[in-house]
C-alpha cells in the first residue's frame, strides 16, 4: 500500500468517526463534561481531515 492510499483510507475512518460523535451530540448526552468531550473529539476529527485534505491537495499540485 502506498501512502496515499493509506492517508485516504485514514481519511475514511476518520470521516465514519466524526459521523458516530456528531450522531452522539445530536442524539444528547448526560452531561456538560462528555458534551464537551465530544465536541473536542469533534474539533480533532475534523481539523485532522482538512489537514489530510491539504496535504492530499498539496501532493497533487506538486506532481502537475
């Protein structure tokens, strides 16, 4: 495998984890400390996907 197929396969994972923690929050939680929780892991996921993002776009306009 080479490392862009493995950085879209982390992409997918990470995308199907930032689904499960915004079901999660939309479902509701018990409390204000795992709401917060939540929406950390929610912060993560997503700033690690527009990272991936960039860097799969930068790789791509390095090879044009």
């Amino acid at each position: 495998m080479d490392g862009v197929n493995l950085i879209y396969k982390f992409q997918r994972e990470l995308k199907e984890r930032l689904a499960s923690v915004e079901e999660s929050i939309l479902a509701g939680v018990d409390n204000m400390e795992k709401y917060q929780y939540l929406i950390g892991q929610r912060k993560a996921y997503s700033e690690s996907l527009q990272e991936l993002s960039n860097l799969l776009k930068k790789g791509a306009d390095d090879d044009e």
